[in-house]
C-alpha cells in the first residue's frame, strides 16, 4: 500500500513542479488517509522528504494546516525537525496561527520548547506561552505557576504601555465611584442594604 501511496505522491509532486493543476484538496485527502490508516511515521517521514525534495514544502504544511488547528495531531508525535520548520513558516505567515497552532498541538516534550516560549514572549502570545508552561512535564505546578506569573509580567513590562493623564484620571473616577475592590461596596451602596 505505501508504494501505491509513494507513486501516486511522486506523480502529484511532478504535476506540481510541472505546473499542472493540482487541487489542494488532493493533498488533504492524502494528509487524511494517512492520518485515518495511521500512517503518520510515513507522513511526517518520507512524505515529507519527497515534498522537501521536489521544492514543494510550504504545499505540504499547507495540506497540514487544518488538521493541526482542529488539534487531530495533539496526541501524535511529531517530528522536530518538522516542528521546528513548521513553527518558522507560521511565524512568518501569521502569528495568529502560530499561536493557534502551538495551542493544538502538544508540545510538552519538544527538544525546542525554551525556543518557542521565547517566539511566544517576542510576539506577545500569551494564551500560547500559559500553555506551553503549563504543558511542560519540567515543571512542578508550583513551579509552573511562578513561570506563567513571570512570563505574562515580563509581558507586560515588555509591552511599555503607558497610561495617560485622562487613563489615570477615568480610573480614579471608576474606583471613587465602585470602591478599590470588588469585594468593597461604596458609601451608598452600604446605605441600601
């Protein structure tokens, strides 16, 4: 079977450097059948090598895209070589779905995850940074959650936003107005109970 698969990509890859019409939709349904049969060593092996040979790379994560933001390979192993350009080509297309990406996909035991975490403080993904901290098995919870805490501070001291006068001022309104905390009731409220 994984021959007849083999020729029928070689003949797909030489349409496309050929530059016949190859719909994109043939290269999910083979991402698919790969996928259904449980041939993900041979997708993420040799099908890769085939489409990286025949210059076709970015077709290939292409046809990888949906499956990995619907999460259907959250609990599959995914080479790190692939990951690592996988992560790159996201981080140049759209870092929206990088972080969609890196939020499907498990990456708990990636060789590179200290890497990703630092793309993730660099373009300010925090959603994606609190879940790979949160996923990765080096952390004690404690331990995860002082790393969760730091990161999203660093964050913040990274972002420079600044508060104007008229920001600063609204808040003083707001607080004077509904007290410094939620748990706080304000003069007149206290005077309705």
């Amino acid at each position: 079977m994984k021959i007849l698969l083999r020729n029928n990509v070689l003949k797909c890859i030489k349409d496309f450097q050929e530059g016949a019409a190859v719909s994109k939709t043939t290269l999910r349904v083979l991402v698919e059948f790969c996928y259904r049969v449980g041939a993900l060593d041979y997708l993420f092996g040799d099908l890769f090598k085939m489409f990286a040979e025949g210059g076709l790379e970015q077709r290939y994560f292409e046809s990888l895209d949906s499956f990995i933001l619907s999460g259907k390979f959250k609990g599959h192993y995914i080479p790190t070589t692939i990951l690592d350009r996988l992560i790159c080509l996201y981080r140049q297309k759209d870092v929206e779905l990088l972080e969609k990406a890196i939020l499907n996909l498990n990456l708990g035991k990636y060789s590179q995850n200290a890497e990703v975490r630092l793309i993730c403080e660099e373009e300010f993904l925090s959603s994606a940074l609190i879940h790979l901290i949160s996923t990765d098995t080096s952390h004690s919870d404690i331990n995860a959650c002082l790393s969760i805490l730091c990161a999203l501070f660093n964050l913040l001291v990274r972002s420079q936003h600044k508060k104007s006068a008229k920001d600063v001022q609204s808040l003083l309104v707001y607080l004077d107005m509904y007290g410094t905390s939620i748990f706080e009731s304000t003069n007149s409220d206290s005077n309705k109970i």
